[in-house]
C-alpha cells in the first residue's frame, strides 16, 4: 500500500508503519520510475534545509509557532521529556 501513495521521482520517502513488510514488483517500480529508499528522520540535510525553512517562515509560508508546544526553563527539561514520551507534546522550546 505505502508504494501506491507515493508519487514517481518525489524525492520524498512514504512513511510506512515501522514494523511494515511488504512486497513489490520489480516492473512496477521500473515501469513507474520509483524509488526505494531508506530515510531517517527524512534524511535531511541541514545547510540546505534550514535556509529553507526560514525563508519560508519569513515568506509567512511556515507556522512554525504553530509548531511548538511549549517553552521550558532549563530546570524543566526532565518533566518535558516525561511529556514528550507521553505523547502529549511534539516539539518544546528550552529557554535559557
């Protein structure tokens, strides 16, 4: 199912279930010019994703501030990683 939602030469890896097995049809992959690749974190490279990212927060193209569910004080940081493995925060801010 993961190879039908991708999009042919995307760049962009699906993102399958972590315990996911699946079985694909060399034809079909070569046929519909796809590619398998393995990704962590979506393999992102940072001196070109960064730039990126802020000029497109700049453009208010990115909500980043949406992003964020919190900002932590330093002598915080245990309890927010309680909360992260609680699932109930993504991302959180430590101010120093």
């Amino acid at each position: 199912m993961w190879l039908r939602m991708s999009r042919p030469c995307s760049g962009h890896p699906p993102l399958p279930p972590p315990d996911a097995r699946s079985q694909v049809s060399p034809l079909t992959i070569t046929a519909e010019v796809r590619t398998i690749v393995g990704s962590y974190l979506v393999s992102a490279v940072p001196s070109r994703e960064i730039p990126r990212y802020a000029g497109l927060w700049r453009q208010g193209r990115l909500p980043a501030e949406a992003l964020l569910a919190s900002h932590i004080a330093l002598d915080e940081v245990n309890a927010a990683m309680d909360t992260l493995a609680d699932g109930a925060a993504i991302r959180q801010v430590i101010r120093f």
